[in-house]
C-alpha cells in the first residue's frame, strides 16, 4: 500500500466529490460533515461510477409510520439501481456481510508537513498554506 | 463476498484473454424527445397547439408524471443526463459516446416511452402523435446512426389508424418492429386487437410489447399497489397474464407467423405460467378447442422475452435453472438505457454462460428474430 497526494481539501465542497487517478485507478473522494472518504469510483454490483451517487440519510423504521434519519449524507445511493453504501467504510446497508465497495483511508495533512516527507506529491506542486488529503492505495 | 473490480476508464474494456468481443444487439434503448418542439416537423399545426394547450392525456390520475413517482429524475441513471442539456436519451452523441460505442453495440432496438402513444385518450390526437414520433426517431436517430432501429408506435385503441401506420410504415422499410403496450383496455388476446396482429404479420414485423402505460386499470390483479417498489415488479404480472391471454385466445394460432416480443417484464416468471398453462389445456381442453397444441409449443415457437430487469436469485444456479427452463434461444439481451435499472452487458447475468449461449442471447437470437441480415 502506497500514500499518494490525491487532492487538495479545498477542492471538494462540503456535500460534493472530487475523482481522481491514484495508482492507476480511479478513485472517488466524498466531503461529508467535515470529513473525507475514498472509494474506488465503481458500484460492485454493475460497474456504474459511484460520483454519481445521491449523497442520502440513513433511513430506518422500527415499524410501519416510524421513521429516523441520522448520518446525513453519508449514504451513497448508486446512480443506476439505488443500492446504498456507507462511504465511510463502502459496506452496504442492505447485505453488509457479502457486498461492499472498496474504500481507502484518507488522510488530512499540512503542506507543510508533506513539503517535509516522506510523501511525495504526484501530480501537483505542494504548498505550505494549503491542506491534502492522502489516499492509502 | 462480491468485491469490485478494478478498471482502467469508464469504458468496457476487452475480454482478458484476447477473445475478440461480442457485438451486442440491444432490444431497449430510450430514446427522448429533446424538446416537444422537436415533433413540429412531424405533426400539423392543429395538433401542435393541441399539444400545448391540452397536453398529453392517457390514462392516468395524473398528467405531467407518473401515478408511482420512480425513484430517480426521469427514471434515469443519475450518469445519463448529456452535458449539453435536455433529458437523459435526447443527446445522439452522448448516447453513441456512453452507450453504443463502448458496448460494441450492432444494434440497438428504440423504444418510445414520451408522450404515452399506445394509449392517448384522444384517439384523432393520438393518430396524429403516432405518426410525429415515427418520423421523428427515423429522423432524430435511425439516419444519423443506422445501428438504432425505430419502432412503429401505435395506438391500439384505434385499431383502423394502427393498422393505416403500420402500413404506411412497412412500405417505407424504415422500422424494424410494431410497438404496442401491455396495458391497454383489454388483455391483448382480445380480438378487437387482431387487425393489428394482422398488419404486422404481413408486414412481416415483430410485435414489440413494452412494459408501461396505463389503460384504465390498476397495475396490478389485486388493485393499486402502494409503493413504486410493488408496482416496478407489477410488470412481470401484467405481461404475464398477457402472455396467457394471448396464448390461450389462440393469438398465435390464427396468425402463425407473428413472432411476438416482451420488453422489460424480465423473464422469471415465465417458465411456471408455461407449465400452468400447459395443466390447464390438458384439464380444459374443449373450454379452448382452437388451441391445437399445448401452449408450451406457442410460447416456444411464438415469443422472445428481453432480458433486463435481469433475475438477480442469492443463489446463481437458479438464474441459471430458469434459464434453461425457458431456454436461452428465448432470451434477448436488453440494456433499457438510459434508465436507472440499466442492465450493463458485462455484469448483469450471475451465472457462467457458455460462449454458445452468450453469443445466441446477446446477438443471433435477436438478430434472426428482427431479420437483421
């Protein structure tokens, strides 16, 4: 597994994703209520791109006319057939023990602290006022 | 555990062991109008200010959308919508560049869901509705790109005007199918429906049934479901119970060489209202004396089933099972591009398929059923 400079954290707005080409793939990373994850940009199930995904609540009903949302915005629903992920972890809510995404950890650090290593920058020249994620690939 | 798998871009990419690739014919593809504006050249002035004075009329309880709203905007993959604007299947170009050109696909079979021709209420509206849309996919797509195949689209409640376009479209040579829909007034065994059955028999077309439409009657045998989620597979049971009524009034025994086609009702279901049928013309025979064979035998000369919403069992050998209790020569690949319960060719079916059966169900079952050489 390699640490690779994936993006800067002002790229992506809060709600939104940026795709980026990490070690040859294609990669998804989400910003969620103040977080970031990354996910291989491929639903498991027929291969569609997963920046596509609504960005939805967990929903859940103890009985028929209950209802809760919670963990808004942190459920991918696929573009094509609406099966939902996690984007923290890539498991899915309707059979977590067999079906997954691929998620990779990120990492939120300084320029400055990248300018000092051991990671190097791929694609794009680092500056000490800025903050990146790193993506373990 | 089912885990992704890695690729390189966006686009399929070659089989791995250098096998060259299966042109694919794909027996649903969606086209949209771009705008209403685009039938103007297809239809006279008259019915243009009828459009935008009084809209489309089906029936329906309501007219701008659909009576179960589907899940996502358009019933579209949420990757579908072209960058240049306009609804998901109005964009040629982006169509060619997303769908057609990086599936390999030879053909492609339209069909038009806009405006719900088969079942407008105004019958001289729809009339003129059917002819708009049948120039306007020559027009729109066939011409520019020869791989997409249009579909005569007609109203089946006007049986005189069906049977006028059908005709006047045969004799260009422009279509490939008839299009009819399986929600219609009456199950589609009925005989008020038999002259179009006729036209299209001597046209020496297929009948395409596509999922969809209303015509006047629940979706379901037991009334109005509640979620889209009971009503999405209410498809199955309405081209069920007209597969049947099709069969057991002895459709295909009075017009023997009309090859019939259900789109998008899946194909699960079809192999135990076969072997119910079968039971039942043994147990009442001289109910039905103008079935001559078992209705086994005319769903297995008569009708093709197109293939998405592909059967998605936990276990894969039993997608496999039904398979081949249908049999494959049966099965028609379809994709329903660009909706959002897409089949993708590479991924849909769960179980091993032979290179035998994968090129008879992705190419030459289709390709003899539509005469396409």
């Amino acid at each position: 597994m390699t640490r690779h400079v994936a993006a800067k954290t002002s790229d992506i707005p809060p709600g939104g994703n940026k795709v980026v080409s990490v070690g040859g793939r294609e990669i998804v990373i989400f910003h969620a209520n103040g977080e970031f994850f990354a996910l291989l940009n491929r639903c498991p199930h027929e291969g569609a791109p997963l920046s596509h995904a609504a960005c939805v609540a967990h929903l859940h009903s103890s009985e028929p006319g209950e209802y809760k949302r919670s963990r808004i915005g942190e459920l991918l629903r696929c573009p094509w057939h609406g099966w939902e992920f996690d984007m923290r972890t890539g498991q899915s809510y309707f059979d977590p023990a067999h079906t997954k995404a691929r998620s990779y950890p990120v990492i939120v650090t300084s320029g400055g602290e990248l300018v000092e290593g051991p990671y190097i920058a791929e694609t794009f020249p680092v500056t000490v006022d800025e903050s990146y994620l790193l993506v373990d690939v | 555990m089912t885990d992704v798998l890695d690729r390189t871009d966006e686009h399929a990419t070659p089989q791995k062991d250098g096998r060259s690739r299966l042109k694919i014919i794909d027996c649903d593809i969606h086209p949209s109008l771009h705008s209403r504006d685009d039938l103007n050249a297809f239809l006279p002035k008259r019915w243009q200010e009828h459009l935008k004075t009084f809209g489309s009329h089906i029936r329906n309880p309501f007219t701008s959308t659909t009576p179960y709203p589907r899940s996502a905007p358009l019933i579209s993959r949420r990757d579908a919508w072209p960058p240049t604007g306009g609804p998901p299947g109005s964009d040629l170009a982006f169509m060619q560049k997303q769908h057609l050109d990086p599936f390999d696909v030879e053909f492609g079979l339209l069909q038009v869901l806009d405006l719900g021709i088969c079942s407008q209420v105004n019958l001289e509206f729809g009339a003129a509705l059917q002819y708009a849309i049948n120039e306007w996919q020559v027009e729109f797509f066939s011409k520019p790109d020869p791989r997409l195949k249009a579909s005569i689209i007609v109203g089946q409640d006007d049986s005189v005007a069906a049977v006028a376009e059908i005709e006047r479209c045969a004799a260009l040579g422009r279509h490939a199918q008839v299009n009819i829909s399986p929600r219609a007034n009456e199950p589609l065994g009925r005989r008020k429906y038999w002259p179009i059955y006729a036209a299209a028999e001597a046209a020496g077309l297929p009948l395409g049934i596509h999922v969809g439409g209303y015509g006047g009657h629940a979706p379901t045998g037991s009334g109005w479901p509640s979620f889209y989620n009971e009503e999405h597979h209410s498809n199955a049971q309405t081209v069920a119970a007209q597969l049947s009524s099709l069969v057991i009034e002895g459709v295909p025994e009075r017009f023997p060489k009309l090859k019939f086609v259900f789109i998008e009702g899946g194909f699960g279901w079809v192999p135990a209202i076969t072997w119910r049928m079968d039971q039942h013309f043994e147990r009442f025979r001289s109910e039905v004396p103008h079935l001559k064979r078992r209705p086994s035998e005319y769903v297995h000369e008569h009708f093709w089933f197109t293939t998405q919403p592909s059967e998605e069992p936990d276990n894969a050998r039993h997608l496999r099972s039904v398979i081949e209790w249908i049999g494959i020569d049966r099965l028609l690949f379809s994709s329903d591009y660009p909706h959002w319960d897409f089949d993708d060719p590479r991924f849909a079916f769960k179980t091993p398929l032979t290179d035998a059966e994968r090129r008879q169900l992705f190419n030459t079952n289709a390709r003899a059923v539509y005469n396409f050489d």
